[in-house]
C-alpha cells in the first residue's frame, strides 16, 4: 500500500514538473555584444531563477552588435535583444511597415564619448576644432558625431577623421597618432588601464553632458512574440527590474553571473567596467527620480531628430513608434537604487 502510495506520489511530481516546464514560455534573447557584466541584469535574472519565476525559460546568446540584434529580432531567429535605440532609429526610418520597439530602456544616458589624453590641449569639446578624431566607421559615438558637432556649436567638417581597426583605437591615442577617440566611455577606459595607463592620464567627454539628448541600450522585441506574447514581456520586464536592482546594490552578483556564462572573463575588468557603466548610464539621477526602464518621450523625439541629422535619413521615425511604456510595471516598482 505504502509502495503504492509511493509510486503514484512520484508520478504525479513528475507529471507536475513536465507540465510546468512545458508551460514556460520559451524566450531566445539576443546579447548587444559579448557577455559583459554590463548585461548583469539579463544574467542575474537567469542564474537567480527570476526568469523562472515569471514562467519564463530563457536562452541567452552572445550579439555581434546593435544592428546585428536588430536584424535577429526582425528576422524571427530571437524573441527580444539588448540593442542601441539608435540602430532601431536607422532601421524603422528605413522599414516603417516593418518596425520594431523597444519596451525598457537599459541606459538612460549614452555611454557615447570623445576622450583626449589628459595632457592635451582639447580642454573642451569645442576645442577639437583642427584636431583629428581617430574611431571605427561603425563605432556608434562616431557615427552620431555630426550631430554632437552641431550640439556644442562646431562644424563636424572642421575635425579631421581618422578610420582604424577598433584595436587600434586606444594604441594610437596613446601614441599620439590622433588627438582623440570616440566610443564608448567604459571601453576606453578599460583599454587605457590595460595598456599600463591610469584613468585619470585621459579626459573623455560623454555626449549627453554636452547636449546631445541620445538614449542608447535598451530591450528592442520581436514583432511577432510581443502580439503572442505580451504577458510574457511583462513577466520579462519584471525579472530583469529585479535583477537590474541586484546589479546596481549588489555589483559583484553581476561579476559572477558573467564569470558563470563566460569563465574567461576577467572579474577585475569586468568590475571595473560595471562601476563605469552603472555610474554613467545606468543609475543617472533621471531614474533615481523617475525609476528604471523608461523615457522621456519628447526628449526621445528630440534625440531621433539629432540622429536624424547623423544619419541622413529623410523619414525618420517618431518616439511613439519607437517606444512603448505599456509593458512596464508601475513607476513604484521600477527603482533600482534603494
């Protein structure tokens, strides 16, 4: 009798537990880039089972890209994707039948910056006028560079540029072979620490303290999931709330949940880039007022008039087809500072 009570005991626990997993809803989720501690709310939410917690069985794979992530959502082969608002910009502008949104924004200020060695005479972003600006073609900072000329009140054509490999960027500020970089203000300057350097031996200027109104990471989704799915984006939402608070209070949480997806990352680095991250683009005082995860939609309007103007596009999109608010929680819910 026991053996017996036993038995249909097991199997309703495993018919319980096929039953709950195949009610998960599955999520493929692309990565903008590699696995930083930058994406620590995505990863915390994983390994913390916040994901699992909102019904949600989520796969995480590397990016080679914002644009490379847009291309993943649009295509069908991902469901939703850190991706730069700026490359949705692009796209939508060019594929209004077909846009794309973002439903969280991740960084409330751009990580886009120009930085100079310490020593230089450019003590101010105007002062670049006759120097030469070295950067990728592709580099997000560089691409939106017209536009941050026309902010601080310089002609762009007034600066000379210089394209390289991206592994090249640092090595030749260093050697002075340019007067100055643009990229993103964490990578420089963990490449500039890595090359033997101090962070204080360079000056960056980050472009939203010198009017550029640019937002930039932010969760983009699929079309199609977001219309089958939209229960699941708001569970998906919450979790990484939840987990973007333990990457702001509890940083060495984010470290070790990359370390835990990458084990060849560096955990020094990768706490290094986060202090930076979290510092410039993250916990802004914006959302210690406001809260984590939305915008200011007629500071968005203002932005994609500014990469409008970058880009060269002649029809661009407007800030209610580029974002929706809807699938956050409320305002109370969403404060990852305390």
């Amino acid at each position: 009798m026991i053996k017996r009570f036993l038995a249909t005991a097991t199997a309703v626990s495993i018919l319980a537990a096929a039953v709950s997993a195949q009610a998960a809803t599955k999520v493929r989720l692309t990565l903008d880039w590699v696995p930083q501690s930058t994406h620590g709310p995505s990863f915390i939410a994983q390994y913390e089972g916040y994901f699992k917690a909102e019904g949600l069985d989520v796969k995480i794979d590397a990016g080679k890209g914002s644009a490379d992530a847009v291309r993943k959502l649009v295509s069908g082969t991902h469901d939703l994707g850190w991706a730069d608002i700026n490359a949705i910009i692009q796209y939508n502008a060019k594929n209004p039948g077909k846009a794309i949104k973002t439903v969280m924004m991740l960084y409330e200020q751009p990580p886009f910056s120009i930085c100079v060695l310490a020593k230089s005479s450019v003590k101010s972003p105007k002062m670049l006028v006759g120097k030469t600006l070295g950067a990728p073609v592709f580099d997000a900072s560089y691409k939106l560079f017209p536009a941050f000329a026309k902010a601080i009140g310089i002609d762009a054509n007034s600066v000379k540029k210089k394209n390289m490999d991206p592994r090249l960027r640092e090595p030749m500020l260093l050697r002075g072979d340019v007067d100055a970089i643009s990229g993103h203000i964490f990578s420089t300057v963990l490449a500039v620490k890595a090359a033997g350097y101090k962070e204080e031996d360079i000056r960056c200027f980050l472009y939203g303290d010198h009017g550029m109104e640019s937002y930039a990471n932010g969760i983009a989704v699929s079309p199609a999931f977001l219309k089958k799915h939209p229960e699941a984006v708001k569970g998906f939402i919450r979790a990484t709330i939840k987990a973007a608070r333990d990457t702001v209070l509890r940083p060495q949480m984010a470290v070790d949940a990359v370390k835990k997806f990458q084990p060849l990352a560096n955990a020094a680095v990768e706490a290094d880039r986060l202090r930076l991250g979290v510092n410039c683009c993250i916990a802004t005082p914006w959302v210690k007022k406001n809260g984590y995860g939305d915008v200011d939609m007629k500071r968005l309007q203002r932005s994609i008039q500014q990469a409008a103007l970058a880009y060269g596009l002649k029809n661009p999109p407007k800030a209610e087809d580029m974002f929706d608010r809807s699938y956050l929680p409320p305002q109370a819910k969403r404060y990852i500072h305390k």
